[in-house]
C-alpha cells in the first residue's frame, strides 16, 4: 500500500469517525443514548477500508426514546 492510499485510508477512516460522532451529539440533545455506539472493526480491516457506524444495542426504553426523537416528539 502507498502512502497515499494509507492516507486516503486514513480519511475514510477519520471521516466515519466524525460521522460517529456527530450522531451521538444529535441523539444526545434528543436525550437519547446509543451505548455501544461505535467503528463497525470488521468494517475497519483491510488495505481499503469500508467503514460502518454501528448503532449497537441498547434497552427497550432506549428504543423507544429514539423512536420518539425521528418522529420529533417531545421529550
């Protein structure tokens, strides 16, 4: 791999990350918390990675709390 295609690697990479985050700050002024928010790592392996945000699990109530942030209701 070149240091070019490392670099571009790299902000891919970054760029999912960002994405990740960005999530969480939306969801958290919904009052929703995602807590196994995170890279997909499988996702992440390999000279060209295609990173994957995954959402995880989280419990019922938070399920509902997301549910109820897309519709926009309030909290």
């Amino acid at each position: 791999m070149t240091l070019v295609e490392r670099s571009s690697a790299a902000r891919t990479v970054k760029d999912a990350e960002d994405a990740r985050d960005e999530l969480r700050a939306a969801l958290k002024g919904a009052g929703v918390t995602l807590p196994s928010l995170a890279l997909d790592g499988v996702s992440l392996v390999g000279d060209f990675p295609r990173p994957l945000v995954d959402l995880g699990r989280c419990t019922p109530q938070t399920a509902r709390l997301l549910a109820g942030a897309l519709r926009g209701d309030v909290r």
